[in-house]
C-alpha cells in the first residue's frame, strides 16, 4: 500500500470508501460550525440518528399503552432481550443462545464471576493483564477478598518485559503453564484500554483450559470494534460494555457471552433472578429456580427498554455494515493514520503495536512531556480525543507532562480526511 500524506489523497480514500455513507447516519458534536475530528469512539461512541426515534417510540408505546406494553405492539417489552440476540451473536460470533444483553458491565463482570470463580484452598489464583482497567482491578480484588483470599497472593498481573510496551502472548502462556496447579481463572481484557493491544483470545483461552482454569475476556474496547468468535475461540465467558465502540449512549447497557457448553448446565452455580428463570413459568410465581437455558439464564431483571430500544437502534447499523467490512476500513484507517503519525517528529512513541492483527482501530500516542497542553491545543482545534495520564513508567510523573493521548478512528462515522486533518494539526503543533 503507498500512503501519501496528502488532503486530496485522503479524500480520494474516502471516495472509494464503500461505507463512507454510514456517516452521515451519526450525529457529530459541532466545532466553530463544522463537525469536530471526533476520535473518541472507544470512550463514548457517536449517536445514531435513528436513536431518537427509538426512544420515542418505546416512551410513545408506554403512554399509550401502560403496562400492556409488555405484551403489544411489534416489539413487546416481555421479550425485548431477544430484538437484540441476532445482532449481538454477530458482534460476539456466537449464536444467539450463547449471548444475552443486561445490566451494565461491571456488574455482569461479577455475575459471570459468581459463576467462573469459585476458588478453592488449591486452585484460586487469577492471571490477568497489568494495568487493566481499573474497574476490572477493583471486581478482581474484590472477588478474591470476599473468597477470603488476598490479591498480593492471588491475582497474577502479566506485564510487558522490561523495556517493551506490549504483553508477549509467549509470556502469557508461559506464566499460565506455570501455574497451572492454583490457576482458577484467566481474565483479560480483549483490547488493553491504555496501549490498544489486542490479546490473543484463543491461544490464552486453550492455555487456560490446558491448565484447568476458565477463561473470561472483558471485551469492552473489543465489541463492535474487532471481529470476534467467541464461541469458536471456545471462550468461557465474556463482558462488553455498548456505549464505546457499539455507540450505544451512556451508560448503556452491557453484552455477555456464556459458551453453550456451560449454558446448558442448568447446574452451575449462578446469581438468579426472575428474568433467568424459565420463561414459560415465569409468572406462576412459584418457588424454586429453573434458569433458562443459555446466557438468557443468567438474567436478573426485566429489560431497561429505553436503553436497550437505542443499542437496537445501534447494533442494527452494525449488522447492516457487517463486521466484516468494518475491520477492513478499520485497518486501513489505523495504518493510514500510523503512517502518517510517523511522519511526524515531536518526540512522542506510539504504544500500540504495529501489527494489525494485535490491534483494533485504537492508537495510543505516549507522550514524555507537555502531553496535556498538547491535547489542550488538539483540542481547541475541534479534536475530539482523550488524556490519560501516565501509568506506566512510574509514580514520579507530574500531572499533564507524562501520558497517553488516545486516538480511534472508527470505520463507521470516521473518515480518512478526519485523520489526516488530525495527524496535520499535531505535524503542525
Ligand atoms: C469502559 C470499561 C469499563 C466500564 O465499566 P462500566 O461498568 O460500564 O462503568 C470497565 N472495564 C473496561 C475494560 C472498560 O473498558
């Protein structure tokens, strides 16, 4: 591929673009009256344009209908989890069974914990990845102390080698064959929220399973951002949230994927509620639970329809543009924009790896100094990014000098003009 670091050049990628029209579906946050150059799609994705009009149509239906709603209409409330298990199992690559739609993140990361760690005096340890999100390190230590067990102990953090920014799946594997004996549970991120690694789902996931442990991936910076088979890949469990890269608002809701091997297993221990119990006696009220079969199985509530009437709105998209096709875009948007990052010398390092494969359309440029006045500036031009301060070379960073400025061009609403405007305003800083 010959890049050229050109306004024209990027606009002729653009023309070619066979999802260049998805764009215009997606509502931009304004800049001196154009759209921004908004790259912040892995914190909090773009709004759909069709996201209003479901949302007024389920308040719509509950004004004119109650509590009938439940059961009216082309989209009744009892069933709405399912309006979104088709569009997930193709973000996940599962089958619908194998995937459910509830609650947010954090929260179905410790449910799938209540199920996927169940330590004993023998096999409780933990490995996941250093410098996870911090959400994630709060759910692991907290699991592991409610066991009665102590983190120092029992929760293993898998780090790049000394002087490298990204985690070898080498190591990894090596480090799971280790300690295999008292190994309970692998628990990683799908892509690292800080460097935009993309881990080796399946190799860490037959590691785990050689040495006995389950394998659960919290894919929050992965759904909707890189193909995933989950069930294929033969993963235990997994997490997502949908307002990152599945542009589903804040706070939306979270998707989970449970392998049918294990939502077959009307016996595993689990967190139950009335969702989760057998649909066709739900309401007889009666004692005794009797989970659904699948991820279904793990649901506690009744769904939060106005939150999940925008996910459909959004996941639809998704399915209409089809993961595959997106990934293609995504790559060559990332590896334009790397190039051209390249190009420029300001004295920053760019800690996502270079290889498409260990990576989604996430770049996090490290910068050793001045990092915030330089996303101050990015953004006083309309660049919509993130700063995050330094968390990897040590305690003796001062605030806004040391850190990372986060960058997703996204193949949905993104286009190779966005990047090139970006990568021109910092060639130019
Ligand atoms: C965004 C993110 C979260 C946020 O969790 P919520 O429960 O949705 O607030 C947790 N973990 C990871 C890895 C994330 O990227």
């Amino acid at each position: 591929m010959s890049y050229q670091p050109t306004i024209e050049y990027a606009r002729q990628q653009d023309q070619a673009d066979p999802l260049r029209s998805f764009r215009s579906r997606f509502s931009f946050p304004q800049h001196e009256g154009a759209d921004t150059i908004y790259l912040c799609g892995n914190s909090l994705g773009l709004a759909p344009k069709t996201a209003k009009d479901a949302l007024l149509y389920e308040l719509e239906h509950w004004q004119t209908h109650g509590v009938e709603g439940h059961f009216r209409g082309k989209m009744p409330w009892m069933e709405y989890h399912k309006f979104l298990a088709s569009q997930t199992a193709h973000i996940a690559g599962a089958s619908e069974e194998e995937v459910v739609v509830m609650n947010t993140l954090t929260t179905n990361l410790h449910l799938m914990m209540a199920t996927f760690y169940r330590p004993n005096n023998q096999r409780y340890k933990i490995i996941m990845e250093a410098g996870a999100f911090p959400s994630d390190q709060y759910a692991m230590e907290s699991q592991v102390r409610w066991h009665g067990f102590s983190p120092e102990d029992a929760i293993i953090e898998m780090a790049p080698r000394e002087g490298e920014l990204n985690v070898r799946t080498e190591d990894i594997v090596q480090t799971i064959e280790a300690h295999a004996n008292e190994l309970a549970l692998v628990m990683f991120g799908g892509v690292n929220y800080y460097t935009g690694q993309f881990f080796d789902i399946p190799t860490i996931t037959q590691a785990a399973h050689k040495a006995g442990a389950y394998a659960g991936f919290d894919l929050a910076h992965a759904a909707g951002n890189i193909p995933l088979q989950l069930h294929d890949w033969s993963v235990d469990f997994a997490v997502w949230c949908s307002y990152k890269y599945l542009n589903s608002g804040p706070g939306g809701p979270s998707g989970v994927f449970i392998h049918e091997r294990h939502g077959r297993n009307a016996d595993l221990p689990r967190f139950a509620g009335w969702w989760g119990h057998d649909e066709s006696e739900r309401f007889l009220m009666r004692k005794g639970f009797r989970p659904m079969q699948g991820a279904a199985g793990w649901q506690l509530s009744n769904a939060q329809i106005f939150s999940f009437a925008v996910h459909k709105a959004s996941l639809d998209i998704f399915v209409e543009a089809g993961m595959p096709a997106l990934r293609q875009k995504s790559e060559q948007l990332t590896a334009y924009l790397e190039y051209l990052l390249r190009q420029v010398d300001n004295g920053f390092k760019i800690l996502t790896p270079s290889d498409p494969v260990q990576r989604g359309c996430q770049v996090s440029i490290f910068t050793p100094k001045n990092g915030k006045k330089l996303y101050d500036y990015l953004n006083s031009k309309g660049v919509i990014s993130d700063w995050r301060e330094d968390n990897l070379s040590g305690s003796n960073n001062t605030a806004g000098e040391a850190g990372v400025i986060r960058v997703a061009p996204v193949p949905l609403y993104n286009s190779f003009e966005d990047v090139y405007r970006f990568a021109d305003l910092l060639n130019n800083y």
